[in-house]
C-alpha cells in the first residue's frame, strides 16, 4: 500500500489531476446549497497586525497574493537551476522552445485583444490566454506514457520555463496598482541586502525567510504585485551548498517546497478561483466578448503562435525539430499549451480586481473552455499520432540524423 501511495504521488499525472479535482469541487460548491459557505470561506477576512503595520485581506487574496508568491518562489528556483545548468544553459537550446513560446504569448494576446478592442475594461484581461499551465499539460503528456518521445516533453518545460519568464515581466509591467515610494524604498533596500548575502556566499536558509518575508511585505504594499517578490528572492539565493553537504541550497529548498506547491497551494489556489455560478448561464454567454476571446486565444492563438513560429524556426534551418519527434506531435503538444487554467486565473484576478463580478465570472468561464478544449484535441493528436520513422540502425528519425520534414503529417 505504501508503495502504491508513493508511486501515486511521484507521477506526472497527479498534479493535473488534483487541480482537476479542485476545481470540480469549487463548481460543485459555487452550485450548490453551500453556496454561501464557499463564499463565505473565500471572503473571510484575515488580519496580520505587529505595531503599526497591519496586512488584513480576505482569505481568498491571502492565498493569491500570498501563497502564491511561494508558488512563484519555486518558479524562480526552476528557472534559476534551468539557466546554471539544466536545458536553458545552451542557447541552441532555447532558441526553439524560446521563439515558439514568443509566439504563444503574442498569437493569444493579438486574438483576445481584436474581439475586445472596443471595451477598456475587457481589454484588461488581454494577457489571460498567454499563459501555459504546466502542471495540467504535463499531466496528459503522462497520461499517454511511451507514445510521448523524451526530446518532446524537454521541448514543453523548456517553453513553459520561458512562458512563466514572459507571465512574470507581464505581470510586472502591466498588472500594477499606484506606486508607494516608501514601500518601494523598503523592497529596494531589501533587495540590496540579499545581493549582498548572495556575494558573501551566506547559505542561511533562514536568513533568506527572514529578509524575503520583509520584501515580499513591502512589495505588497508597494503597489506592484506580491508574487513577484518571490521570484525576486530565488534569484539571489546561492546555488551553492551548504557545509557538509553537497547538494545546492536552492535545489533543497526547490525539493522541499515541491509537494507543498504541487499538492496543496495549487490545488488550494485552484479550488479559491474556479468557482463559477452556472446560474443564469445560457450558451449563448459562450460567446461573449470576454470568454470568446479567452477562449479563441487559448485554444486557437496557442496553437497557432507556438506552432507557427516553431514551424517557421525549423523552416529557416535556425534550429532542427527536436530528436525522435514528428511536426503532428509538435502539433499536439503545441495544443496542449492553450491548458492556461492556474496562470490564467491569476492573471485574471488581476485584470479584473476592479472590473465586476460579470467580468470575473466571464474570465473564468472563458479560461474552464479554452482548457478543456485545448486539453482533449492535444491528448487525442498526441494520442493517435504516429511515431517518428525508425532509421535502419533502429534509432528513431532524428536521432543521429534528420527527421524528415513532413514526418507525421502523411
């Protein structure tokens, strides 16, 4: 039983499934004689006061704003250990994943932005179909097992790595309240301070909390978005180890945060913001403005621009299709990244904080839509998809010499 538990936790499908699950749950509650309990819950307010400083949000801001800056902590660690010396330490290796992820961020935000260009407020949410959830994608990746070539999956985290870069700067630059000087003072002050940790080579995992608790506060009241803070503070951890041992802080602190984003904040985060009424709902509001355009740009606009602009890369000779992998499962997996689900409901709690609870039922309808379309048209490509050509060496096409171009697409 234990190790039934143990292999249960470790595979790739069970984030996607409990986020799944969640978010099931959140509708159920939305729809239900619990209404009131489940809104209720979400809107309880919670107050951190020490002398005169005092954070009092509701319970639903304190897991977005709070929680999930520990979700975008770990983010940062990935990205940190991926540029020192996983997959995006060689630049021919991201030039493929990089340019393609470009394109899913633009294709999206182009789609959602022509079908509400006339509504100010609308236009708010233009980035919420740029985003990839990794989490989900990967897990239907795992779901077909063997049928999905290594080379293939190494090409999704490499552009969801790069997506979450383009989601941070978006956030960053566009997803802003009124600046505070004096909180913005404090967070510069905080950031100064781990720079110096950092060249001193400090590897006190508490020490970094403490400064790190402070910074993420002062971000928070500083008008820019809380979440930041967290990747902030990644980035100027060591990636070196502590004495006596000989694996980096980062990637210890990166391991032990891993089941506690992956089977509790996520799910968490999932099951505060996927709760939609169905009350009142026809068909028609499908069509909408706002979910039409989340909805067109997650299952159209990422498709088109991650394969679009991948096929124009390998077109151009600037970079070779990746090992063993065909253009229709290229295909498939470029359909898998319209998934946008966590990452699109965060960015649109911040799109439309101010814009209505029509706005924010419309966002989450779009984003439950897009997903679940891009989810089962990716699995079903990738699912019957066939396998890259085998060579008379019995490698597959690819591996040790090119891949046809039109592979898979006869």
């Amino acid at each position: 039983m234990n190790e039934r538990i143990h292999r249960l936790l470790h595979h790739e499908a069970t984030p996607g499934i409990l986020l799944a699950i969640a978010a099931v749950l959140a509708m159920l509650a939305e729809n239900s004689p619990v209404k009131w309990l489940y809104d209720g819950l979400m809107g309880t307010p919670v107050a951190v006061v020490i002398g005169q400083l005092e954070v009092a949000k509701p319970l639903l801001l304190w897991i977005n704003d709070g929680l999930m800056a520990v979700f975008f902590f770990m983010i940062g660690l990935e990205l940190k250990r991926e540029i020192l010396e996983g997959e995006l330490r060689d630049p021919r290796n991201v030039i493929l994943p990089g340019i393609a992820a470009i394109g899913g961020i633009a294709a999206p935000a182009a789609i959602y932005a022509a079908i509400n260009y006339d509504d100010p407020v609308a236009l708010r949410g233009w980035a919420i179909p740029a985003a990839t959830d990794i989490a989900f994608a990967l897990g239907v990746l795992a779901l077909l097992g063997p049928r999905v070539p290594r080379a293939l999956k190494l090409f999704l985290l490499s552009l969801a790595i790069i997506d979450d870069i383009g989601a941070i700067i978006i956030i960053a630059l566009f997803y802003t309240a009124d600046l505070s000087v004096i909180s913005l003072s404090i967070a510069s002050a905080c950031l100064l301070v781990l720079l110096l940790m950092n060249r001193l080579h400090v590897l006190s995992i508490a020490a970094y909390i403490v400064v790190g608790l402070v910074l993420w506060v002062s971000v928070l009241k500083s008008g820019v978005h809380a979440t930041l803070a967290g990747v902030a503070l990644a980035f100027f951890i060591p990636h070196l180890p502590s004495k006596g041992q000989t694996v980096p802080i980062t990637r210890r602190i990166e391991d032990g945060l891993h089941p506690w984003v992956m089977f509790m904040i996520l799910p968490l985060f999932a099951f505060a913001n996927a709760g939609v009424s169905l009350e009142g709902l026809s068909f028609h509001r499908l069509f909408d403005s706002v979910p039409l355009g989340i909805e067109m740009g997650l299952f159209v606009g990422k498709q088109i621009g991650v394969f679009g602009f991948a096929y124009a890369v390998i077109r151009l000779g600037l970079a070779p299709l990746p090992k063993g992998v065909t253009l229709l499962q290229l295909y498939g997996v470029s359909v898998l990244t319209g998934i946008g689900f966590t990452m699109s409901l965060f960015i649109g709690s911040l799109a439309f904080e101010v814009g209505g609870p029509d706005y924010v039922v419309d966002d989450r309808l779009g984003i439950l839509t897009g997903s679940l379309l891009s989810g089962v048209l990716g699995y079903l490509v990738l699912r019957f998809a066939p396998p890259a050509r085998q060579s008379s060496r019995g490698e597959a096409a690819g591996e040790g010499e090119a891949v046809p171009f039109t592979a898979g697409l006869r």
